[in-house]
C-alpha cells in the first residue's frame, strides 16, 4: 500500500473510484467510522482514527505511505490538522482535495457565522421553527436555545438530544430542490441551519430556501492548516498523484 486516501465525503469516493481503476497507483482509503453504514468502497478500506499525529506517523512509517490526499470533509478540522504535521513530520508529500466553498447570490438571505454557537445565537430569542442540517455530531450546541422547534435531518439516528422539540428525519443525500422545497412549506419552516460544506449533493436545500425567501444561518468553514497544496477536484488529485507523488513503480 502506498496512497493514503483519508475519506468521508463524495469527493474521496470518487477518487477511489479513480483509483481502483489504476493498478499503478495502489491506495488504501481510510474512514473515521462516523456513519454506521458506510457506502461500499472501491478500494481496500480501513476505518477508525489513527491515534492523533503520533498514531499516523507511526501508520505512514509502518504502511510505507509515499503520498497522502486528505479528502475529509471541509469541517474536519482536527483530522486535516493531524494530516498536515504528520506528513511534515514523516516527509511525505500531502495533497488536501477541498471542494470550493457555497457563496451567497442574489435572493439568498444569509447570516454567516463562525461556529455552531454563532448559530444558536443568530436564531434569536423568539421560538422558530428550524431546520437543522448540521449533521448529527453538532446538535448539542442548540441545546442552549430549547425554545426553538428542531426539525433534524441526519444520516444515522440523533441519539440523545435535550431538546423538547425535535423532529428527526432521516436521508442520505443527494437531494433534490422541489422535495426540498415542498418539505421546508410542508413543515412551516421559518430559517434553514446549513454548514458551509460546498457539496452539490446538499446544495438544492440552499435553492429551495431562496425559492421561499427563507433566511439561512450558515456556519463558515474552519480555518485550513497553512501550507498544504489544495486542488478542488478528484481529478486535479489524480493528476498530483500522476506527476510524481505517486509511489514508485
Ligand atoms: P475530525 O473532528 O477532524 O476528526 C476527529 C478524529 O477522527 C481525527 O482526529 C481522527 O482520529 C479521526 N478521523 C477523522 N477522519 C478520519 C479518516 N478519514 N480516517 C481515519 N480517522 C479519521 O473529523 P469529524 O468532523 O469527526 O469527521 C469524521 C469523518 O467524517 C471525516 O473523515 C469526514 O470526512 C467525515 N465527515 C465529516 C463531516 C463534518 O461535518 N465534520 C461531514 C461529513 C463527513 P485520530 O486522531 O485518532 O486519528
């Protein structure tokens, strides 16, 4: 094994899929576990944290990992941070696959803020009804405003939330802006939450909000480790690979 692949979004799945098609570049992808049931990957798979930086220098060292493409999901923070010191620290070359940031146009109604609790204050204090897309792994910072009435769409079951007033729905993206419409007016929907992540698959809620001229809260990307090359697309990542941060034949 000689690409490390660390995955969770569309955008790593389809550079597996890339991949698995290329003998010449062997790669194994990694996953967090987070979804209970992942989608089926292409390539060989290996799921769970590495153990902070310590724990993947020891894994590049042990796997000979001669290129690693950090392909998380945008709000990953913690894991694109380990990513960039270990590879610096082990002298292996890292590519971080990022896709490019959602931006307001005309008729969107936004409130950016910094972080989940940016968003609990930009709520107010008057009860609305909220449709909260922030994944499951966020919900108790809303927990500080139970007056609000949550409709939470997740992938795997919400667990235990102190919230009086949730509604949970369950769905895998990609979604679709007419169900994403008639499901905002079916729910009398007052103000959408939304992370910045830039998917297309989850980008029809955003149309659909600006259909209704409903605000949306939505919460900025974390800041980036510095002085990682970035490209934005699967492609671009298999041409760095290409070009030599390949493993050698
Ligand atoms: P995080 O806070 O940056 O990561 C926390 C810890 O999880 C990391 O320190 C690492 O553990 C482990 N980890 C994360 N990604 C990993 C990977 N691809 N392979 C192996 N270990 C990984 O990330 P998160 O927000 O919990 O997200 C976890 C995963 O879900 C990511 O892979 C991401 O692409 C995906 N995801 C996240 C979001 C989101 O909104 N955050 C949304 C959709 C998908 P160790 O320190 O032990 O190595």
């Amino acid at each position: 094994m000689t690409i490390l692949l660390l995955g969770g979004t569309t955008e790593a799945t389809a550079l597996a899929h890339r991949l698995a098609a290329r003998p010449d570049l062997p790669a194994t992808l990694s996953l967090a576990g987070r979804t209970s049931a992942p989608r089926a990957a292409p390539l060989p798979t290996r799921i769970g944290g590495f153990g902070g930086v310590e724990g993947l220098v020891a894994f590049l060292r042990s796997e000979g990992v001669r290129a690693v493409v950090d392909a998380t999901h945008p709000f990953a923070a913690r894991m694109s941070r380990n990513a960039a010191e270990a590879c610096r620290s082990a002298g292996v070359p890292l590519l971080a696959l990022v896709r490019p940031e959602w931006t307001p146009g005309p008729g969107d109604r936004w409130t950016i803020v910094p972080d989940m609790a940016g968003a609990v204050a930009a709520l107010g204090v008057a009860p609305k009804r909220v449709f909260l897309t922030v994944g499951r792994l966020e919900l108790a910072a809303f927990e500080a405003a139970p007056q609000h009435a949550y409709l939470v769409r997740t992938i795997d079951p919400v667990g235990e939330v102190a919230l009086p007033d949730l509604v949970e729905i369950r769905h895998r993206p990609p979604f679709d802006e007419a169900a994403e419409r008639a499901l905002m007016e079916a729910e009398r929907i007052d103000v959408l939450v939304t992370k910045n992540s830039g998917a297309a698959a989850t980008r029809p809620k955003l149309d659909a909000a600006r259909a209704l001229s409903l605000p949306v809260i939505v919460v900025a990307r974390p800041a980036r480790p510095e002085g990682v090359e970035t490209v934005a697309t699967p492609q671009e990542a298999l041409a760095w690979l290409e070009r030599g941060h390949a493993p050698a034949p």
